[in-house]
C-alpha cells in the first residue's frame, strides 16, 4: 500500500515591519492615528461632561431624579443598584428632588427592575405617589430619550456609578434632557473593573447615539407620570 504524502501544517505569517524607515515611519503614524481615533470618543465624554458632575451634598435642586437600572439580584436590586437607589432616597429626603424616574428593563415577566426600585425606594420613605416608572429602559441612550420624549422632562440629576455617569449626562444631554450628574462610590470588585472596562467601548456607541439619535427600542405614547408625581408634591 503506497505512503501518504505527510501532510503540511501551515503556520500563519506574521505580519513583517516595513524595511524602509518611510514605512516604518507610515507604520508608527498610522496606529497612531488609530489610537487617537479610538481614544476620541472617551476624551469627547470627559469634556462635554466636564462641568456636569456633582454629588448628593453639592446637586441643584431639580424636580426630577433619574435612576438607571443595575440589575436584580433574586428580585431585588443589586448592590451597585441599591447603591444608586440610596443616593436618590437622600436628595429626596434632603428636598433637593420632588419626584423619581426609575428606568430600566421589563422585558419579560419574571424581570422587572423598574418595580424592584419602586419597592426599595418606598421601603426608605419616598412615597409610592413620588415614584414613576420606565418599564422601556433598555440602555442608557433609550433611557434618556423616553424621559425627555415619552415623560416630558427636561432637566434632571442623573444617579449612577462613578464608571458610568459621564456616559450618562452626555448622553441624555444629547437627548434634550439638561443634566446633572452624581457618580455614588462603589467597591472597586471584578463588577467594577468590569463596568470601567466596559464603559472605554460604550463610548464609542454613545458618541454615535449623540451624534445620528436613533430611536429608541420602544417608544410608545406620552405618559402623564412625571407630572402627577410632580402636582403631588405641590398639594
């Protein structure tokens, strides 16, 4: 029986460096140019949020809270969200806030961040009148437009964590909601390290959100609940 011929195992080619010091020099210039392209979209959030931060002691008095959704752990908010959740409790009880727009995701029936934060916010004195929820907020972008679009707020003190704030009051500022933004502290755990990391890629979606507004994931009719949380503060 005649011999196989042994099979070749190919080794993929490394790429080579230019020989010429012109190449090399078009080499080092274009993954520079790669680089700053890459680093623009986080520099554009940190300058156009530059004068946007501030924290529970120092935030304006506004009407409105804007609380993102963090997840749920068994039902109930997660560490980072109960965080987010505290922060808003304490303007509230302090006066600085009338009213608390919850946003986050009820995409199926056995998760519903929205009503999850309701729950812990009544549990720390905010009154269930006071509380409005967005049961369409998807991501950050949809968040901020359904609050302008769908509940007619046009100015707010956003809560998040530090990591992604800046994402956060660019992005809703970009939606036509002016705002202000309060990073809470957190553990910094593998979900922090996480979060940061994340954040140098979302950049890159935001700045498109803020630049080509797309719709959000759903839309739907003006709802009336931000201004009956608000004439309920005025009784």
């Amino acid at each position: 029986m005649p011999r196989l011929p042994h099979p070749r195992i190919l080794r993929p080619r490394l790429p080579r460096l230019p020989r010429t010091r012109a190449g090399q020099r078009r080499a080092v210039q274009t993954v520079m140019l790669l680089c700053v392209l890459a680093l623009l979209p986080v520099t554009w959030l940190y300058v156009s949020t530059a004068d946007g931060l501030r924290t529970t002691a120092d935030a304006p008095r506004t009407e409105v809270a804007v609380v993102f959704g963090a997840g749920l752990w068994n039902g109930e908010p997660s560490p980072y969200l109960a965080h987010r959740l505290d922060a808003a409790a304490k303007l509230y009880r302090a006066g600085r806030i009338e009213a608390v727009l919850v946003t986050g995701d009820n995409s199926r029936k056995d998760y519903d961040e929205p009503d999850a934060m309701r729950t812990y916010l009544t549990k720390r004195g905010v009154p269930d009148r006071r509380i409005v929820s967005d049961y369409a907020g998807f991501d950050t972008w949809d968040s901020c437009v359904r609050a302008r679009k769908i509940f007619g707020v046009h100015e707010a003190v956003l809560i998040s964590q530090n990591f992604h704030i800046r994402r956060a009051v660019a992005l809703c500022r970009a939606a036509g909601v002016r705002s202000y933004g309060i990073g809470v502290d957190a553990t910094h755990d593998v979900t922090w390290y996480y979060g940061g990391t994340r954040e140098v890629f979302a950049a890159e979606k935001a700045l498109l959100d803020a630049v080509f507004k797309p719709d959000p994931q759903f839309l739907g009719p003006k709802e009336p609940g931000v201004a009956r949380a608000l004439a309920a503060a005025r009784k």
